[in-house]
C-alpha cells in the first residue's frame, strides 16, 4: 500500500513538473511572439497615432533651420512631401544655397551658381534614400520591407532595438526603434556608388504632437557617421494641397 501511495505522489509530481514545463514553454512563446518584428512594428504605428492615422498622411510642408558643421554655415530649410516618390528640399545658407527635387524615378538638383541639372548616381539615390525614411511607416504598414531583428543598441543613452529593411528595389536601410516609447529615433541607409560603400543617417529627436501623429522636431544627419548638420523645425504642415508642378523644374516643363 505504501508502494503505491509513493508512485502516486510521483505520478502527481510528474504531471505537474510537465503541466509547469508546458506553462514555462507557453510563457515563453508568447514572450518570443511579443518581441517579434511583426509585434514591434505594430507597437511602433501605434506610437505614431495608429495605422490610420500614418495612412491619412499624404503631404508634408516643413520650415525650420539649418546647420552645415562642415560647411561651417548655417540658413533656412524648407521641404516638401508628397507620396508618391515627390520630395522638394531647399537649404538656403549665409554664402550659398541648393535645391533638390525628386519627382519619380528622376532626380534634379541647382544651386545659387548652377542651373537646374537631372542628377544621378549617389545625388539621386541620397534623394530617394531621404524619400523613403520620410514615407517609411506607410511602407512598413503595406510590407513593402523585408524585417530582420538586429540586437540592440543604445542612442543618446536610450536602449533601443534595431531592425535591417530591404525593399524590392534593393533598398537596405537599418530602423533604430526606442525601447520604451517605441518612436523610430534613427535611420541609416546604405547604397554602393561605384565601387565605394555610402551609408547616410538621420537621427530623430525633440518628438512632438502634431494633429494625431509624433513628429521630430529636431533632426541631425549624419554622412560615413561624421555629423554634417543639424535641422530644428519650427513647424509641421500636414495634407496642404501641394501642385505637381513644383516638383517639375524648368526643364522639363
């Protein structure tokens, strides 16, 4: 009788050690499942206002200030969005000034001394490079983007996870998401000009509400990681009715 009283407290012993066993392994599943690209990224739209908010976002008109470390000058900054591969980005320094327009697949450039000139190579790709980590969570929403986990990593003393992207087009770009408000805080994307390897980054802070949406105040670029300017808006304008037309230099108009 003793005998089978012992081997029936094992029996109970051994379901629940598997019972246990089973619950750790759920456990961790749904703790696996929680931490995975998919499970991030809908943490990140939510950060934003929600998928239906970043989707309603079809135009931007941004104003701020600049400053070129490199150029050792400082001016104004003025972009336009619109989806749809449509960007206008103009700096206006104390000794010089450019503007850059991407309209599609073709890219434009003049500056304070030079006419409009269709550009391409790394002037275009920088173009598209800044249109896609603008337009970035629209795509990231309709998976326009391979998502890979990359570790983890730490900006301005904020732990944060990071994600590699590529797109159909080839485009490779890493997300650098913050770990506790779940806000993208820096891009890098990477392209090949010749035989040379570039990577340009963009780095998002002072993050304020503008309508139903977080947006950065205050951006710092970044060329090969040396730091080349820094932009602070001053104000964001959202779905203004931009024409066309802007996008389409003299050239070929």
């Amino acid at each position: 009788m003793k005998y089978q009283t012992t081997s029936y407290c094992f029996a109970i012993l051994n379901c629940l050690f598997l019972i246990l066993g089973a619950a750790r392994l759920f456990a961790g599943e749904i703790a696996d499942e929680a931490q995975s690209p998919t499970a991030i990224m809908e943490k990140v739209f939510d950060a934003y206002g929600g998928k239906e908010t970043i989707e309603g976002i079809h135009t931007l008109h941004v104003k701020g200030e600049i400053e070129a470390f490199m150029l050792h000058d400082h001016g104004t900054y003025e972009l336009y969005f619109k989806r749809g591969r449509k960007l206008w980005v103009e700096t206006k320094y104390g000794r010089s000034s450019e503007l850059r327009i991407l309209n599609g697949a073709r890219g434009y450039r003049s500056t304070d001394t030079l006419p409009f000139e269709e550009v391409s190579g790394p002037r275009y790709l920088a173009m598209v490079y800044h249109y896609k980590h603008l337009d970035i969570l629209y795509d990231l929403i309709h998976g326009a983007y391979q998502v890979h986990p990359a570790g983890q990593s730490s900006i301005d003393g904020n732990s944060v996870k990071v994600f590699n992207l590529e797109d159909a087009d080839g485009t490779r770009m890493d997300i650098y998401v913050d770990e506790h408000r779940y806000l993208i805080v820096k891009v890098t994307g990477y392209f090949s000009a010749g035989h040379k390897s570039i990577d340009l980054s963009a780095e998002f802070a002072d993050f304020r509400e503008v309508g139903t949406s977080m947006f950065p105040f205050r951006i710092t670029n970044y060329a090969g990681g040396m730091k080349i300017a820094e932009i602070v808006f001053d104000k964001y304008f959202i779905n203004q009715d931009i024409a066309d037309s802007i996008f389409k230099p003299a050239i070929i108009q």
